[in-house]
C-alpha cells in the first residue's frame, strides 16, 4: 500500500490494527495519521532539508517532511477535505489558546512567531500539528480471543499543546478522568461540537496550573469514527511556563489521576512529540531510526558506538 506508515520515516499514513500500543497494550483501532507540510517552507529555505547530519540538525527534525502520504490515484478528494477542515480546527484552537492565556493573565500578543505561527503564509514554518482518522471497530463475538482488546486505546495523556475531537454522533466511548480519579464517559455529540483535552504542552505551559487530560476509548458495541487534530506550536520551540503562580486562584487540592510512571516532560515540542510516537510505534522506530534510542522515560538519544 502506498501510504503505509511502515514505509515512512515520519511516522505518518495508513496504520492497521495491532501496529500501535499504550504502554504495551496493543490498541483496538485502525486509522491515517498526518501532520504539518513542509515543502514550500523547505523550498523557500534552502538550509532546511531533511538530512539526519549536520550540527543544526535535531532527531526530531525527521518529522519535517514535505508532504503527507495521500491516496490521490484513488481518493483525490481527501487532500483538499482534510486540509479544509485541519485549518478550521487550527484557527479554533488559536482562540481556545488565547482565551486559556487570558484566563491565566497571559497577554496572548506576547507569544512569539518563534512558538506559534501568526500568518498563513506557506512560505512560513507551519505549527507542527497532527491529526488522526480512526476507526474503532467493534470487539468480535469470541471474547475468549486473548488477543481482543477491551479498549481502542489505553489511558494516556496527549503530548501536545491541545487536542480537538469531532467524534462519532451516535457511538462513543471515549472517557475522560476526572481529578478524583473517576472515569466518566464523553458521549456522543454533534458534528457542530469538538471535545477538546489538555495536552502535556499546555500543562507546561501554566506552569502546573493546566494538567494534561488522562483519557481512553473502550471499544464500542458499533464501529465508532473519530477525528482529533492535535494543536502544537512550532517543532522547535522549547515550552516554558509563562505563568506567574501567585496571581492565579488554586482550587485543586489534590491529584488522584492516571499517570505514566516513567514519563519525562519535555518543553521541546520536537522532543515531546517524536517520544509518543516512538513510543507507540516500536516496529518503525527501529525500522527508520535506528541511530536512536528511548530510554524508559521516554527520552531519545543517539546510539553511542560501543
């Protein structure tokens, strides 16, 4: 298949079921992943390519390529679709973030063009977003198959900045948890509403007052279709918090969520993003990237040579 993600060094195009894992579990879902275009920015900057050397360049570089996998010879009409919709849901998530930066007391003009881009101009680095179309299709009828899943996709946390959901109007399953440690079910909604979690990022960001939102999809009793696009500033960007703690009015009196036990939190986008993704991916990491190394918190280094 030509868009096969197995083939691509970015982690990017058409994942069957059984390829992708949470912390070891395989998940229940088949889907298409894409991200952030690069062509015309490379075009327009002869320095930046794509070469795994180079003093400037990072690992994490490798997921700047020019252009997704598309299956144009057969579907033409999914490149404009989703790129249409991908920009909608960007632009949303531009003013979600400004109005967290208010409430927050952050003045969201003092984000810089080097941690979020402000024009649409393609000659310009894009935001390093992503996005997802799943599936989850219901478990079969022998539920004494041990390698059935109960869940589409196990507790995490998203590693980004925010995540928006159009999910399915008649069939959920998604669950969120709460700060009491309680799961609650997310249910169906409208074509007109996105869910919308914390990611790691954002939780950064404010500096501890945002926190990333633990979440899970069972597996439905009907195939469930979902669409989260993942919001990012740039990949090279290093999050920092912006917050000034003792402005903000603290009600949380304690954590009893879901967490990853061995987890680094990185500020680098490039770095933070590329960890989740080698993380659920372990066939193509080694495949595409055997150079590099995760360490069990999920940090990536260089191999050294022994």
């Amino acid at each position: 298949m030509s868009i096969y993600y197995g083939n691509q060094v970015s982690f990017r195009g058409y994942m069957p079921m059984g390829v992708e894992n949470t912390e070891g579990k395989i998940d229940g879902r088949e889907q298409i992943e894409y991200a952030a275009e690069y062509g015309k920015w490379k075009s327009s900057n002869s320095n930046n390519n794509n070469n795994h050397s180079g003093k400037d360049q990072k690992f994490y570089h490798r997921l700047r390529v020019a252009e997704n996998p598309w299956p144009d010879a057969i579907q033409p009409t999914l490149r404009p679709a989703i790129n249409d919709y991908v920009n909608s849901v960007l632009a949303i998530g531009d003013r979600l973030r400004d109005a967290l930066c208010l409430g927050m007391g952050i003045d969201p003009s003092h984000l810089s063009d080097t941690m979020f881009r402000k024009t649409k101009c393609e000659e310009n680095e894009p935001n390093f977003w992503s996005m997802k179309l799943v599936s989850y299709p219901p478990p079969a009828n022998n539920t004494n198959d041990a390698s059935e899943t109960e869940y589409g996709v196990g507790a995490h946390a998203d590693s980004n900045f925010l995540t928006m959901i159009l999910q399915d109007d008649r069939n959920s399953g998604l669950q969120v948890q709460t700060i009491d440690g309680e799961w609650i079910d997310v249910p169906p909604t409208p074509a007109n509403v996105l869910i919308c979690n914390i990611g790691e990022l954002a939780q950064i960001f404010s500096g501890g007052y945002l926190l990333a939102t633990p979440h899970r999809v069972k597996r439905p009793q009907d195939r469930r279709i979902s669409l989260p696009v993942f919001y990012n500033p740039k990949l090279d960007h290093v999050m920092e918090s912006m917050v000034n703690p003792g402005s903000l009015t603290w009600s949380r009196k304690g954590q009893n969520q879901w967490l990853r036990k061995e987890n680094a939190l990185m500020g680098s986008v490039g770095e933070n993003s590329f960890k989740s993704l080698a993380r659920s991916h372990p066939v193509v990491f080694k495949r595409h990237h055997e150079d590099l190394q995760i360490l069990k918190d999920g940090r990536i280094q260089l191999k050294t040579n022994t």
